[in-house]
C-alpha cells in the first residue's frame, strides 16, 4: 500500500476529528493488517514518486486506487482568499494529522467567533473542533434549511448539542478584510427554498436585499470536495468521468484497464468510510477471481 | 527516514543538504519540490528541488532558515535523517528551446533555479543568469550558475560583489542591450512582482516559482492558493510556476504573512 502523507489512514486520520473517530481504532486496523502482511509505504505519491508503469515493473499484477476526494471546493466569492479564510481540509488536518494546538510544530489560527460553510458531516466535525480549540462563538452557514442538510442526522444533533449555532437558509457572499488582509466579517445572503432542483432538494434562492454582515474571525469553508486528479491524471487512457471520478464496472469496480480497480471517494466523488470499505472488499474479491482464474 | 550525506552552509542562514531520496531523485525534473518534515511532530516544508544524482540516489535541497522548522533542519549534519520526504511534487517547467532566456535567481531562489538554468542551456537555449542578493555573502551557488549560462550578472544592494543595485536593474540591462524571449524567475514574492512589472512592460512571457504556504502539497488543503488570472489556482498541483503577468502578487504578499 503506498500512501502520501507522512501517516497511513488517509481521511481516516486527518479528516474524521479524534472525538468522533480515535487514532487508536484506525491504528489497530492498520496493525491488523500489517500483521496479515500488507506492506505499508509512505511518503509515496504513485504518479509523482513512482508511475504506475513502475508498478508492473515491481512486478504488481493489480492494482486499486483509493485516492480519494481530497480537492476541497471553495465558492469562488469576494475575500475568499483573505488570511483565516480556509478549507475544512486545512483546518481539520492541521489539527487532526498535524497536532496543531496539541503539541505538534504546525501552527492553527485561533478566534473567538468562527464561521463554517456547509451542511455536511465534514461541516459539523469542523464546527465541533472549532469548540474544542477554543473558540467562544461557533456559526454554521447552510444556505438550504435544516432539512435539506447532506449530514447524518445523528451529528446535527450533537453540533447542537455542544452549542453550535445554526444559520439555516443563509449563504456567504463576500469576506471583508482588515488592513492586514486578515477576513473580519462575513457578509451573508437570506434565502428562501423554491423549486426542487436536479438532487431533488427545493434550491436555494435569495431572498432580495436581505443582506447582513457578521463580524467573523476565521472562516472554514466546508461545501464539499473533488476527486484528487493526482492519480487518475498520471494514468494514460484511464476512463475518467466529467465529474473527474474514476469509472468503473459498478459490480465489479474494474475500470477500462483490465488489471486496474477502483473505490471509495476516487469513484462516488465523496461519499462515506463504509462505502468506501465496501467497495474495496468487492473490488479484493475480483481481482482476486481475476488473478487466480477462479 | 531520509538520511543526511553532505552539508554545506552558505552563509548563516542559508544551508545546502544533499539528502539520500533514491525515487525521487529519479523521477523529479527541473522545477519540482519536495515536502519534508523533520521530527515526529514536524511541520510539512515545501523546498524546491536545487539538483539531483540518481545513480548516487540523492537529492539537494538548499533551506533557508526563517522559522524553528526550517532552523531544525539546518541544524541536522551528516549521518542525521529527515522524517520525511516526499515526491517530486509540482509541475516541471515547461523547457523549450525559446531562444534566449533570462533566469533571474534571488537569494535563497536561486538554489531552485539552477536545476532550471541547466536544463533550458542542455535544451539550445542562449541563458543569461541574473543573481540577486543583499550582500556579496548571500550570492550563492555562483560557480555552478555560471558553467550553465553564457553570461552572468550579480546585483548586489550594497555594491559589495558585481554591480551595485537591485535586481530589476540587471534584467533592464539585458532586455534592452538583447532580444530576450524568456525570462524565469524565482526569489523572494517582492523581488518577483517587480521583475514581473518590469518584464511586462518590455512584454517579455515571464514565468514566476512561488513559494506560498503548504501544509500536504498534494492539493488537499488549499493553503497554498494563489489568484491568477482572476482564478484561484493551487500552487502545489498546478504551479509552482505560472505566468508572472497574471499573478495576483499582492494578494501573495499578504498571504505570506499569514
């Protein structure tokens, strides 16, 4: 298994917060795994440090690619750029894979009144660290209702119960900066539902001049996550989709090349754990059908 | 664990590190970095790739010190190991034979350019080096610039060493004395937005490395975005290097503070 980051248990280990996922659990798979002779390689980046042409040279007759959706999405708004503005991948993995704040050299910024954008499990473990790290002021910006929120109901739950706030049908439209380029405020958008759009959650839509600005002190933008182009990119003829996710037989998660599986995240584009787990155990049993032409 | 094979200091801040990455050191190209962490609970540093030597399987980064990480790297001698490293990351530049280009190289950023330097003299390419510094201690890698160029200017600030006066005065000196078709540059973010005011105006395509901050240098975190163009660009997977005319440098500088 080769792996990029300096850790194996990739969003396992600097996405999913301790509080909701120990360290100690993922460890105790990958030990179980080590035991049953897996061979882990970090610090490997195939595509960068090894290309997949390398791999059948080493003499690999399958391979899985689990890359991952590790792009985060931002919106593409006024201010966005501006310092304390940042992803919940940077955010979390600062603080989960990097210590930041509990020991480790990586710094995190601190503020009283932070903002999160989105409505999704990764927007609640990010408001939920927020609280953990400090912070006295905890804003969850949805721009649908709670209803319509992509997260299990069970963590919406506990974000309220730990005091989060939720701003529901509200959406961000611009970040002001102060002279040093650091964002203060937020200006948010009311919005109201409408029609039920291609998801078949009502869409959004403004709610004219109803305008507000929320003095903020960090942002952490939480609206979802690409397929990494990494891998895939460095794949000649590897059918990929125009959502930038491998393509695979669903049965069997074979792509185009014969001997070349995929699953998880690099598939459905950001989807959960269990999923993911699922797919490489169907993906295990056909390659190894494959392999040894049962 | 990356092992430490040879250490050089360049001056007080500035050390050069030939460090064993036998993978990386045969796969990496001009214009590549590396992330390396040194220490179980180390910071993630990207440093641009300065040379490599596959057969022997090692790779040289030449490091700054500006924080306590890159400090503790600076301080490991040979014998010592990184935690990690890992790569080659980035895009490669671009190599061409454009004719004549103007490297143009900034303290520490001139340890990037070198491996650039080379590869645009081995692709046909008339290369004229312009090296920058505040003091005649702080030109490197001199000698090794100059077995790669045809020509080779040095600006000092304070007139210790070559010419005295600021870098963009070099590369005025060369636009207007000679038809150049490109220039590259790397350097502190100041010294690249006026190297790229200057190269505008002459309208001259200028590619820029930047150094923004990183925390995976995989495209995991964003940190590292950069406005060019108008978009927002992530530097560890699309750059480092991007056309200079484009690049929102003020929003850089400012980003760099951070």
């Amino acid at each position: 298994m080769f792996e990029a980051l300096h850790e194996i248990g990739g969003v396992l280990k600097y996405g999913i917060p301790e509080f909701r996922l120990p360290n100690s659990i993922v460890d105790y798979e990958i030990e179980g795994l080590r035991k049953m002779g897996v061979k882990f390689e970090k610090d490997v980046l195939v595509g960068k440090t090894i290309t997949y042409d390398d791999l059948h040279e080493q003499g690999f007759k399958g391979v899985f690619v689990g890359s991952g959706a590790g792009f985060p999405r931002f919106m593409d708004i006024p201010g966005e750029n501006l310092i304390g503005v940042m992803s919940s991948n940077e955010y979390l993995t600062r603080i989960n894979l990097m210590s930041a704040g509990r020991g480790g050299d990586t710094p995190v910024m601190h503020g009283d009144t932070i903002a999160v954008i989105g409505g999704g499990n990764t927007a609640m473990d990010s408001t939920r660290t927020a609280l953990r790290m400090g912070a006295k002021r905890v804003i969850l910006v949805y721009r649908r209702s709670e209803g319509e929120m992509p997260a299990r109901r069970e963590e919406v739950g506990h974000a309220k119960e730990e005091g989060v706030e939720f701003m529901t049908l509200h959406n961000p439209i611009e970040y002001i900066g102060d002279e040093k380029g650091h964002v203060k405020a937020m200006r948010v958008q009311r919005m109201e539902l409408g029609e039920p759009d291609a998801s078949g959650r009502r869409s959004p839509v403004p709610v004219e001049g109803a305008i507000e600005e929320i003095p903020v002190d960090i942002v952490i933008v939480a609206v979802g996550v690409s397929p990494n182009q990494l891998v895939p990119r460095s794949i000649e003829g590897l059918d990929v989709s125009r959502r930038n996710t491998i393509v695979v037989n669903e049965e069997t998660m074979q792509s185009n090349i014969g001997d070349l599986y995929a699953g998880g995240d690099i598939v459905r584009g950001g989807a959960t754990v269990i999923l993911a787990m699922g797919d490489g155990r169907r993906a295990a049993q056909n390659m190894a059908r494959q392999l040894l032409g049962e | 664990m990356n092992k430490i094979v040879e250490k050089q200091r360049f001056s007080e801040n500035v050390t050069k590190l030939v460090v064993e990455a036998p993978l990386i050191a045969k796969a990496r190209r001009a214009g590549h970095f590396v992330i390396v962490r040194c220490g179980e609970k180390g910071e993630r540093i990207p440093l641009t790739i300065a040379d490599s030597d596959p057969a022997a399987g090692t790779i040289t980064l030449v490091i700054q010190a500006v924080g306590d990480s890159t400090r503790k790297i600076c301080a490991l001698e040979p014998g010592d190991c990184l935690t990690d490293v890992v790569g080659p990351l980035g895009q490669a530049t671009r190599i061409e034979n454009y004719g004549t280009v103007l490297c143009c190289g900034g303290g520490v950023g001139v340890a990037p350019l070198l491996p650039i330097i080379k590869a645009m003299k081995a692709a046909g390419n008339r290369v004229v080096s312009v090296l920058a510094g505040r003091t005649k201690d702080l030109i490197i890698l001199e000698d090794e610039v100059r077995a790669s160029s045809d020509d080779v200017i040095i600006m000092t600030d304070d007139g210790s060493y070559g010419n005295k006066g600021l870098v963009t005065a070099g590369v005025e000196e060369v636009i207007k004395r000679e038809k150049v078709d490109k220039v590259v540059t790397i350097g502190p973010a100041i010294m690249m937005k006026f190297v790229s005011l200057l190269t505008k105006k002459y309208e001259v395509p200028t590619e820029a490395s930047l150094n923004a901050i990183m925390v995976d240098g995989t495209g995991m975190c964003g940190a590292c975005r950069v406005s060019v163009g108008g978009k927002t660009r992530f530097v560890c997977v699309e750059g480092p290097e991007f056309d200079a005319h484009q690049i929102d440098f003020d929003e850089l500088l400012m980003r760099l503070k951070m």
